[in-house]
C-alpha cells in the first residue's frame, strides 16, 4: 500500500514549486524592451548598425570609435573595442555587407578601414581629401564614395587602392550620399542647398537639382526607388521623383527645429531626427 506524503513533504514541494517560479519571475524581470542607453564620454557624430550581429558602432569629436554589443539583458551592453586612430573628429562610419570591416571617415582628412572581430587597423589612407571629410557611402565590397567640406565627392576602387572618379558640383560640404540598387546613379546633398546626381558607370555628373532654402542635410531613396527624400536645416522635408531630379515634386514642414537625419523604416515609412530632440 503506498502512503501519502506528509504534509511537511507537501509543503516543502510546494515552497520549492514557488522558489522556482519566483526566480523565473526574476529573470524575466531582468529583460527589457529595449537594451539600456549607451553613454559616451565626448559627443557622437555618427553610429552604423553591423548587418548580422547585435552590435553597433559609434564616432566621436575626439576621434575614437567604439563598437558595442548591445542586449535588453539588464546590464548586457558590452564594449568590445575602441579605436584612437584618428587625429580629429569621427564624422561617419559605415560596416561593410559581410560585417567583417568598418569603415570610417575624419575631419583628419583620412580613410581608415578596421578589422571588426580585432579591432585592429587594416587600411589607412591618411591624406584622402584636401579638406576635411564629412560623409560616407559604400557601394559594393570593392567600391566607396566620400565628400568632403569643400564639396569634393570622390570614388573609390580598393582594387587599385585610389580613387578613379573626383567631381566638384557643390560649393558647399557633402552632407550625405546615396546610391541606387543597380549600383550606378549617386546622389548627393550639400550645405549650398542642393542635391547632385552622378554616373559612376560613365564616370559623369549628370545634374544638380535648383536651390532649396537652408542646408540640405540628408537624404534617402524610397517608394521602391521612385522617390528622393531630402532633409533641411529649415526643419523641411523634401520630394523628388526618381526622373525629376530638377525640381521637388512635394514638401512638406516639420514641427521642431532643423531635420539633421532622415531613415527609411519601411519602404513608406521614415524617421526624421530634428535639433529639438526629437524623432518623428
């Protein structure tokens, strides 16, 4: 005949039952919605997301470069490595497809490509631009494009180490550059309040759309490549249609202060960061 358990048995099976639920409860505690903010002891110019990993990388104004792992595990945000290799600010930074590489671009007026599991340097084009270099794009595992202050837009071959396409249209610094998905048209904005466009196939500058008021800061290609978005520092977001790159086809006035960073979410979608601090 089996006997029952004691009551002192129950009990402890259920104490137990409730110690174990209690530290699920705990560890579920410990995951958040979102990884906890990362700090930074100068200001962030730049951040790039790697491609296949949790992990994000950031400039600075003092040059360094930091590569995080992020989590939403309390506490689970790591450093895994700094870079102090440039002598001036950080202005942009970008992985490469494979996330194998970073590249980063300073107001030093230099190129540096690191290793990212090492953190070591791999490339370094010390005097890439004759004056100080503000935007980043790369286009495929072979080639890149920069600008500079000055409104120089260079394009890289890293086969033959140099660049083979250098084309002055702006009078004013390259705020960002955009490519298509075929790879052949780049687009351009400027501080002189314009947007350029560019046949890297055929090595040509195309045209240069007419002026819009303040700063053209950022821009991005939507509506699955049939429209151009443009940011200014008039806090105005404008459009163009993919064949009319003379003339915006819309705009629209944002709330807030000067629009300094334009992201596509979805293909519909976008984020516009303005100097008041927020995100719309």
């Amino acid at each position: 005949m089996q006997e029952s358990p004691s009551v002192c048995e129950v009990g402890q099976e259920a104490a137990l039952a409730n110690e174990d639920h209690s530290e699920e409860e705990v560890k579920e505690a410990r995951v958040r919605e979102t990884p906890e903010d990362i700090t930074f002891d100068a200001i962030v110019n730049t951040i790039a997301f790697h491609p296949t990993q949790d992990v994000i990388a950031a400039g600075d104004v003092d040059g360094d470069v930091y590569v995080i792992s992020y989590s939403c595990e309390e506490s689970g945000n790591q450093e895994l490595w700094s870079s102090g290799h440039h002598l001036k600010s950080c202005r942009q930074l970008a992985f490469t497809s494979t996330g194998q590489e970073l590249f980063t671009v300073s107001k030093d007026k230099s190129i540096h490509i690191l290793n990212v599991e090492r953190g070591k340097l791999v490339t370094k084009i010390p005097k890439a631009h004759s004056a100080a270099i503000n935007s980043l794009k790369l286009i495929d595992e072979n080639l890149f494009a920069t600008g500079d202050d000055d409104g120089l837009l260079k394009v890289w071959d890293l086969r033959k180490e140099t660049s083979f396409m250098e084309m002055k249209n702006h009078d004013d610094y390259i705020s960002d550059i955009e490519i298509d998905r075929n790879k052949k048209i780049l687009l351009t904005t400027s501080g002189d309040g314009t947007m350029c466009v560019f046949n890297i196939k055929r090595r040509r500058f195309d045209l240069q759309s007419e002026f819009q008021d303040g700063d053209l800061t950022s821009l991005a290609i939507m509506k699955r490549g049939s429209k151009v978005v443009c940011s200014s520092t008039e806090g105005m977001i404008y459009l163009f249609n993919w064949d009319g790159f003379g003339a915006t086809s819309d705009r629209f006035l944002v709330p807030g202060e000067s629009i300094d960073c334009v992201v596509p979410i979805t293909d519909n979608i976008l984020c516009a960061a303005s100097m008041d601090g927020v995100i719309r």
